[in-house]
C-alpha cells in the first residue's frame, strides 16, 4: 500500500500529515513507530491522520505519538494540520483569513492561518484550545500539574540552557505524583528578554522536542506569561480569565512545510 504524506513541522515540532478522508489508510502501533523512526523512516514526532469530519467541522484529528500510541491531543500537530487541511481547501474565509474547524480526542477546535507565505511554504497559525479549570492546576511536587489536552508538569528551573531536560524529564515524567500515565514534563524560566524560555520533555516521544504546543500552553497558564521562547520558535498564548476557569485560550506560533513524500506498507 503506498501511502501519501506532507510532513510539517511547528517550532521544530515535526509530523507526518496523512489525508485519510476517505478511511483507507489503518496503521498498527509498529507502523506508526516506523514511519516515524529518525533513522529508519520519515522522521517525526508524531502522525495525525485527517479524517471525515462531522456536519459541525471541517474535519478529524486523529493524532499519535513517534511510539505509535495515540494521544487526546497536540498543539503543534493541531497547528499543522489546520495548515494541511487549508492545503487540501477545506474551510472557510473569515475576515480574510482560513479559518478551520475540527474535532480532536479532547473536543472541537478551531485554527486560523493567521499568514502564509506560499511560496516560503510557512506561516503563523492560531488553534483554540481546551478550557482549563482553575480547580485543575494543582501545585505538585515542586511545581504544578494541569492538563491542556494532555498532561503536563510545569517546574521553574536555573540555568535552562544548561540543563539535563532528557535526563530530568525521563526521570520525572514516571513520578507516581503524575497519575498512572505519567505527564509530559515543562522546564521554564523567565529571561531577561521578558520572554519565559521553555524546554519540554514529552511522554510517548520520550525525549525532549523542540517544541510543544500543549506545554507552551500550561506554562502561559501557571505562569501568567503569554510570551514564550522554546528551542524551535516563539509563542504566544491569549486567555481570559474568569473565576473558575482560563477560557478562550488560543496558541499562536510558526508553521512550515518541510515536504511531501510517500510511504510504503
């Protein structure tokens, strides 16, 4: 079976872009594993499929990690794929702008391409994400822990740069305190460029990526700042703040199209 893809990536936050609309492509874990594979395959931190949408959206995500086991949700992949889904014309114009609706593991969401550069093949893309209940982050351990889709562990650190995120992040991630699945695990620390600098470990890539979309996302929220640096590009996250929840959270960051390929089963 050969199977077409676009790969992408968000702030160094890499993926493989299947468009499965018409239900044809099924990949096993080992598959996904491969496909995503560094050495062996494309290469990615991850695979989304983009299925069927509803009557209320444009389309599907269906998202999994490089270990080939799916998770709720991506903020960088959901980035992605917005722009993957303009591509292929799905959608609608507001205000002169793609504007994509689309259902998640974790609920409906919708992205905006803010800009594009056709010929550049990249971009600014903006995705709404899940509501965050104030109940819902907990200070834990030595930090905080929340869920913007997925799990995350939020802890402010000293010399960033420096610092061992792998090692660290392996050994954190498993801590009993994260729940049985464990978290995805965020270091941060404030600049002196006024920019809040994060460097993620993430569960089911277990390593540390670039970047991470959902982490940038629960750094903005614990921290109160919406300016964040990570090592493949800067964010912004915008939120209101209400008095039992953070509520119209968007994720705002660069996008880019690396390139198309096609795979064999």
């Amino acid at each position: 079976m050969r199977i077409a893809f676009s790969k992408y990536d968000g702030a160094g936050n890499d993926f493989v872009l299947i468009d499965n609309r018409g239900g044809k492509v099924s990949l096993t874990a080992e598959e996904i594993a491969r496909i995503c594979h560094r050495r062996r395959g494309v290469g990615a931190d991850g695979l989304l499929l983009l299925n069927e949408g509803g009557g209320d959206c444009d389309f599907a995500m269906e998202y999994y990690n490089s270990d080939g086991h799916a998770a709720d949700m991506c903020g960088n992949g959901a980035r992605c794929i917005a722009a993957f889904g303009s591509s292929l014309g799905l959608g609608r114009t507001d205000k002169g702008q793609p504007t994509l609706r689309f259902r998640a593991a974790d609920g409906l969401h919708e992205a905006t391409i803010v800009s594009w550069d056709t010929a550049g093949k990249a971009g600014i893309v903006t995705v709404g994400m899940k509501e965050v209940e104030k109940a819902g982050v907990r200070r834990c351990m030595d930090g905080w822990l929340l869920d913007t889709g997925v799990p995350h562990y939020v802890v402010r650190v000293k010399g960033l740069r420096d610092y061992d995120v792998a090692g660290e992040g392996r050994r954190l991630r498993h801590q009993p305190q994260l729940g049985p699945a464990g978290a995805n695990v965020n270091f941060v620390e404030q600049g002196e460029d006024g920019l809040l600098h994060v460097r993620t470990y993430e569960r089911g890539v277990e390593d540390e990526t670039w970047a991470c979309g959902t982490g940038v996302t629960a750094c903005a929220i614990v921290t109160g700042c919406g300016h964040l640096r990570t090592r493949g590009g800067d964010f912004e996250v915008d939120y209101r703040t209400t008095a039992n929840a953070y509520t119209d959270v968007r994720l705002t960051g660069p996008v880019e199209l690396n390139f198309t390929g096609v795979w064999e089963i």
